[in-house]
C-alpha cells in the first residue's frame, strides 16, 4: 500500500515532509536538512514525554490512554498473557514514545519497517546499548506487529535518552500487514473529525 494512499490524520497532515512527502514524526532528528526516519531526537522526545505530546504528530495528547506500535515479541507477550485470562505487564523501558491512537494506526501503516512483516531496518541505532542492540541496519521486524493502547505510561529523561514504561493495556490491534488497519484508521479519523 503507497503511503499516499493511506488517510491521513489532520495533525500528520500539518508535519514538514521529506523530498518523497513523507511526513516527519515530531522526535525524528534532522541532519543536513534530511530527517533521519530511523533515529530519535533526544531533546524533541524529552519535550514530547513533557509535555504528554505525541511523538508522532507533537500535538497534545488529551488525559487517558496513549498507543504505540509494538514489535513481535511484545506483540507475542501480549497475545500470550490475553490468551491466559491475565492482564499484561511489561516493566521493561522502551525508547519508542506514545501517541494518539489514529497517530499510532498512521505510523503503522506507513513506516516501511513497521508496515510488513518482511521489511528491514534502513539504519542502525546511533550508539547501541542494551536497549537499542536490535536495531541494527538489515533486521527484519518479523511476523505480527501491533497496534496496542495503554491507560497509562511513565517517563524518565536521562543525559543519553527518554525511557517509556506502558502500564494498563486498553486496546491490542495485531497485525501482519499493517493494511489491515486501514478500517481502524479510517473510523478512528471519522470518530476525531479528521
């Protein structure tokens, strides 16, 4: 599915773009006048976790549940503890920021690497830690990815990054091929107005 046929969210729709019109996320760094789409920003996702904005579209998250896409292994983490009957905890820190839930559907649809099972990553983590060691140039995501909402989430800002723990799991869209989200986004734009 082409990115430009995928409908997007008013807030999306007012981000600067790249040379193919690509919208860029709020925390995606800038060098030499490119976003580096695989890369964080310190300072933007430490301004974005203040100020409970979206990490997609930088605007105002409202009180109460944030999502975010998660990857196979928390998606399967998920599925699992579902599938038993018991609520969902992962007390692991994340780098990836929340957003507003048609943000989040966007993302997923969009991204390359988050929208197909077989895509790989374009770039690696700019210094890898324990935290950031799979994000390496060529991985692939894997099988099923998610879109999931969360009734809560908690931040720290470090010197080197902001860490994100989701809390409360409110919402768990799986999907292989991100186009199947495309139902969701298109109620969730009709539902916000835009």
């Amino acid at each position: 599915m082409r990115f430009d046929s995928v409908p997007m969210p008013a807030a999306v729709e007012a981000r600067p773009r790249d040379g193919r019109g690509y919208p860029v996320p709020a925390i995606t760094p800038w060098e030499g006048g490119e976003p580096r789409f695989a890369l964080t920003d310190h300072a933007r996702s430490a301004e974005c976790a203040r100020g409970r904005c979206c990490s997609v579209c930088g605007r105002a998250m409202p009180p109460g549940a944030v999502w975010r896409v998660v990857g196979p292994a928390e998606c399967a983490a998920i599925a699992d503890a579902l599938a038993a009957g018991l609520p969902y905890r992962n007390l692991a820190p994340t780098t990836e920021g929340p957003g507003h839930r048609a943000c989040m559907l966007y993302a997923s649809m969009v991204c390359p690497y988050l929208a197909l099972p077989g895509a790989r990553r374009g770039q690696s983590a700019a210094a890898p830690d324990a935290l950031t060691a799979h994000v390496v140039r060529g991985a692939a995501r894997g099988a099923v990815g998610a879109v999931a909402g969360f009734g809560e989430f908690e931040y720290a800002v470090t010197g080197e990054r902001v860490l994100f723990r989701f809390l409360d799991l409110v919402e768990f869209l799986p999907y292989e091929r991100a186009e199947a989200q495309l139902a969701e986004l298109r109620a969730e734009l009709d539902r916000a107005g835009g």
